[in-house]
C-alpha cells in the first residue's frame, strides 16, 4: 500500500502481501514501524479502521488474502463496521469512489 509517511517507491508484484499471506511467511518492512491509523493513505476510505470495514465487508476474498483475523480481529469487526457506517453517511458517493480506486490499485 502506498504510504505518505514513509517516501519509497512501492513495487506491484503479481502475489499476495508477503506480511498477510495465509502461507505464514513472515517479512518485516515499513509496515510494521508505521501507524496506519496516522496514513494519510486511509483517509480517503474515512481512516485505518473504517478501510478495514470496508474491506471485510464488501471483499471477503481480499480480507483472507490480507491474512483474515490478522488484518482485523473479531474483536475489532464491529469497531469497522461502524467506522465505516459513520463513514458512509457523511458521503456515499465518496465510498463508493475510494472503494473503485482501491479495487484498481489491486
């Protein structure tokens, strides 16, 4: 995922995020020394949390590419769930549009 904390250069790859892989490699990178609830990335989908939502909502496939449970807990489902509903309401097109560009991006 592209960051705008840390200035690099992000390679596509025709495989799975090496870090949420359900193979149980484990790499370490950028990702893991950053708070992705500071990206300014996420904002476009309403934050970290709301993003999170958005994806084990709408792209089940892509929650368990992304590592199922390690990229969002049971316990934090219904936290996503209504970032993203809060999300939602103050602007449906602009989920609608950021969902669009992620699937792109994908």
């Amino acid at each position: 995922t592209p960051s705008h904390i840390e200035k690099e250069l992000t390679l596509l790859t025709v495989a799975a995020c090496p870090r949420h892989n359900i193979g149980s490699f484990c790499h370490l990178d950028y990702g893991d020394t950053i708070d992705y609830h500071q990206d300014q990335y996420f904002d476009r989908f309403g934050g970290y949390r709301s993003f999170q939502g958005m994806i084990y909502r709408f792209v089940p496939t892509i929650y368990e590419i992304l590592g199922g449970e390690k990229f969002l807990s049971a316990e934090q489902v219904d936290e996503a769930l209504k970032a993203l509903d809060e999300f939602r309401k103050t602007t449906e097109e602009g989920v609608r549009k950021a969902f669009l560009e992620y699937a792109f991006e994908v």
